[in-house]
C-alpha cells in the first residue's frame, strides 16, 4: 500500500500485498465515505462459547471496541510442556493465521536442514583446460541459497532491515541493506581467476535442476536468487520544485535498463511513483511525483527470467575479475548445454552460505515471502523430489514428530498468504512450546521480532515495559470489502513468548479475524495493529507482575 489507496479495485489489488504484514506504519488515503459504525456490542465473547479468564481490564476494553462487533477473537497463554493455561479463548477454532503461519515451514526446514546448515553453490568447469584457458563451459549449479552473498556482513550474519525491500511496492518506509547484491557472485568470479583460469572460450551456464518452480507459491522460489529476483530502483528529490528527480538502481546487469521521468514536487506532497517494466522485465520506467523534502522512495521491479539474468551477472563479474568469455553476455541461458551431472568435472570455485538460522531469522524477523515459500521446496530436495509440492509430506512429518496436532492446521504454501490457510491457537502454540524442548530454543525465540526492538515489531511499544519482552511473529490478511466501500481485516494475529523474568517463557496467541474499519478513518488497519501489540504487551506485564 505504498500509493494512496482510491476505490475497491486498488484494496482488491493490495490484499496479497498486506497479508504477510502487521504492525508496520501504513499511510494509507482514500476519498470514499462510509456508514457510522454500529455501536460496541455489550461484550466481546460469545456467551457459552468460553471465558477469557483473569484478563487485564485493559485487553477487554480493547476487545470491546466497535470495530470488532462483529469480529472473533482468540487468545491461548500457558507455560510450557503443557503446564498451566493462563488464558484461553477459542484455543482448538480454526483462525486465518495471515504470516504467524510461518512458524510451521520455517520450524520444519530449519529442523529438516539443521541449524548449521549451510548452502554451497558450486561452479564448475566443464570442458577441456589448457593453461589458463577453457575451452567449454562454466556452469554454476543453484542450491537455493536465498541470497547468495546479497545480505551476508563481514561477521558472516544476515542483514535485515525492518521494513525489507520486497515490501517496497506496497508499504512506505521500506529500506535497503548496505550489503552488494552481488557480493556472492562476484566471490565465485575472483575464486576462478584465482583458479587460473582467464579465458572460457565457451559458456557460461545456470543450472537450476534442484527444484522445479511452482507458480502455486507466491511469490514463486527459484533455485538460483539473487536480490530476491528483485531490481531496486531507488528515487531521490531533485533541488527544488519542477526539477528532475534523481534514480539510482541495483543491481546493475544487463540488459536491465532503468529510465525516470519523476519530478520533484512542493514539500508535504504525497509521493506518486509508478513503475512499469516491458521487454520481458527488462526495461524499467518510472513515472510520477517526489515531494522536494522527501526521503529517498524504494521501489522494486522483478526479474523475470533469473537463470538468464544469474549467467549474465556471472560474466560481467568474470569480467571484472579479469577473466573473458567468448559468448555473449547476454541471452538465454542454454540449459540444453548442461551435462547429465559433475561425477570427475573440476570444482573451480565456490560460494558457502551462512548457517540456515541467519536465514529464519530474515524470514521470521521481516515476514520474508520468498524465503519461505523456498523452505517447502527445499525440504522436498532431501527426499530427492524437484517438485516443491513434496515438501508438505516433510513438513508434516516434521510436524508429527514436534507434538503439534496437524488436524488443527491448513496449509497451501508457506508464507500464510493462501486463502486456504489455516490454524488454531492451539497449534501455533503447541509450535512455539516445541521449540522451548530444544538446544536452540534461545535462537528461535530471537529469531522472532522483538517488541520495541526490531523487526515488523520494532515500532511499536518503545516506551512501555514490556519492551524486548515479547517475541512474537505477526501476521495479517487485509483487503477491501467493495460492498460497504470500507476496508476490511480477514485477520491481524500474533503469537510468541511472554518474558516472565527467571529464564522462563509463556507460548501465547492473540488473534482477531473478520474486523472492519470505515473508510473515513483507513488508519484504522494500524490502529487494529497496535491494538493487538497492547495485548501481547498487557500479557507480558501481568506475567512478570506474578
């Protein structure tokens, strides 16, 4: 929801975008009218149907409110190991999980991998070598390593910022890494030089035979990513009012072309940037308005092909590296010219990933779409499929064997952005209090973003007590409701561990499904969001007050 937002078709068209997201700054506009809302319902719970229990008055006031008449709440806090259960409400109901439903794949393939894991992408050299030059092949062989360098500091970390760049389209704010997108390529093209080799009179090739692409995950994993598949176009104001607004982009490949025709506009204005790709992706237009004191505008555009973009990037590094290619930079990328496998070719070079838990924790700590959709293809890898489909049976193994109760689970990918998608309280839960059985069960917990601190949480409650107390991922289906000309709140959810001081941790859920805001008052969506914030919060404070 990067633009302001006019009209039901542009809510039906940003739904996909704000399901992974919560708790995220959302400058959202629109000039449509809506009905009052209908005065609060005298109480939040069903009658018969469950008792929140001791909650703090604060949660059910919270609950009370009038954009929640009709709306469901759920609610699940106990000790670990099936010890006491401080609150529940609706623990076994089915809810839509919006990104909390994350926790299942990325759990399954950091436990499925190891937390040690490590992606090696190998390069090899296939043909016949004289001296320093090669005549045949360089074919690089993808392992879905998500991103190959493009984020891996000095100290061997991930980078994250909190409010990622594949957000970019979709959400204000959104920032870059320092790191070059390319860092991992460019290490795989010195290591070649260093190999000797300066001339490849012949190919250079992507293999990307680890996993068939599965359009069902959306956004779609790749074997071989690079940036996320994404280019970064970057728009910064021009010096004043009707000047020509300044671009930068990355990474820089060809045929990649990025042309601008934004101008910079009065200071206050709203940001008006438009992106448009043709030529199969390849040539990149922005279009629109900058305000002249405005921060630098983040947007993205995909890669289309990223195999064929992968072996061009790998020429032009071999290039800088000092090593020439006699074929074209440029082109697809033959994969016809592949051999059936390795068995006796030279390894000349290759890229080792950090370990899988930098990983998760991008994914959980940003709500990473991508990386997670690559988690169900990558435990379908280990059994040897290419077909990314085979990773459920794996994950739901995986699942068996950590006590969470699959019957209370509906899955179709692995972002929690599928309509389909489904879970109860109790199995999230019985997911997190898993993790606390484990030698990692710290690194899990700090995987996740932490009130306050960082991450889609990192905004709010920096001043309340409970700051760095809650680990909690969130998670949020959101779109328009065309019928009443309003938004709508399909779900905001967050589930975690409440610090109650001593070394000790509450698994908790705190959800609501089927919310609405007028359209008047679109803030409202952030409003719904810190609303369920305070309750982790308030959970967090009676805790540690016990």
């Amino acid at each position: 929801m990067g633009h302001p937002i006019r009209g039901a078709a542009r809510w039906r068209q940003t739904a996909a975008g704000c399901a992974a997201l919560l708790l995220v700054t959302l400058a959202l506009s629109t000039g449509a009218r809506a009905a009052p809302s209908p005065p609060p319902s005298p109480s939040p719970f069903p009658t018969g149907v469950g008792d929140p229990g001791r909650l703090d008055p604060r949660i059910t006031e919270i609950m009370g409110k009038p954009e929640y008449r009709h709306a469901q709440w759920g609610l699940l806090q106990s000790e670990p190991d099936g010890g006491r259960v401080e609150h529940s409400l609706f623990p076994g109901q089915f809810f839509i999980p919006g990104s909390t439903a994350k926790l299942f794949p990325v759990s399954g393939t950091w436990r499925t991998l190891g937390t040690d894991h490590r992606f090696v992408t190998p390069l090899y050299a296939v043909g016949e070598r004289k001296g320093a030059t090669l005549s045949g092949d360089l074919d690089l062989v993808a392992q879905g390593d998500l991103t190959l360098g493009g984020r891996t500091r000095a100290d061997g970390t991930v980078a994250y910022t909190d409010l990622d760049h594949t957000y970019a389209n979709d959400f204000p704010g959104a920032t870059l890494t320092p790191q070059n997108p390319l860092a991992g390529i460019d290490q795989l093209a010195r290591q070649v030089r260093d190999s000797g080799i300066t001339r490849v009179e012949g190919d250079v090739l992507v293999d990307s035979r680890l996993f068939a692409p599965d359009p069902i995950l959306d956004p779609t994993p790749t074997p071989l990513i690079l940036n996320d598949n994404l280019i970064d176009l970057l728009t910064t104001p021009g010096t004043g009012p009707g000047a020509k607004a300044r671009i930068d982009w990355r990474p820089k490949v060809a045929p990649y072309q990025v042309t601008s025709t934004v101008t910079t506009v009065a200071a206050g204005k709203p940001a008006a940037v438009t992106v448009t790709a043709t030529d199969g992706g390849t040539r990149i237009q922005l279009s629109g308005t900058i305000a002249a004191d405005a921060q630098p505008l983040l947007r993205t555009s995909p890669i289309t092909d990223p195999a064929a973009f992968g072996r061009t990037a790998l020429i032009e590094a071999l290039g800088r590296a000092g090593v020439q290619v006699t074929a074209a930079a440029t082109g697809p990328n033959r994969a016809d010219r592949l051999p059936q496998d390795y068995a006796g070719r030279p390894r000349v070079a290759a890229y080792t990933s950090p370990p899988y838990e930098q990983y998760a924790k991008l994914i959980l700590k940003v709500s990473h779409n991508l990386g997670a959709n690559l988690g169900i293809c990558l435990m379908a890898v280990t059994t040897g499929s290419h077909q990314c489909a085979d990773g459920f049976p794996v994950l739901a193994a995986f699942l068996d064997r950590a006590g969470v109760d699959r019957d209370q689970v509906q899955l179709m990918d692995g972002r929690g952005g599928n309509p389909a998608d489904r879970s109860t309280p109790q199995a999230l839960v019985q997911m997190l209090a898993y993790w606390q059985r484990t030698p990692d069960a710290r690194l899990f917990r700090e995987a996740l973003p932490i009130l306050g601190v960082d991450g889609l949480l990192a905004d709010n409650c920096r001043s309340c007590p409970a700051r760095g107390k809650v680990f909690g991922k969130t998670g949020a289906a959101v779109g328009g409701d065309s019928l009443n000309d309003r938004l709508a709140v399909g779900a905001i959810t967050i589930a975690g561990y409440l610090d109650k001081g001593g070394g000790r941790f509450d698994t908790f859920f705190a959800g609501v499904n089927g919310a609405s805001t007028p359209t008047e008052n679109p803030d409202g969506i952030l409003s719904i969001a810190n609303d369920l914030a305070l309750i982790a919060a308030y959970l967090q404070e009676a805790q540690e007050a016990h």
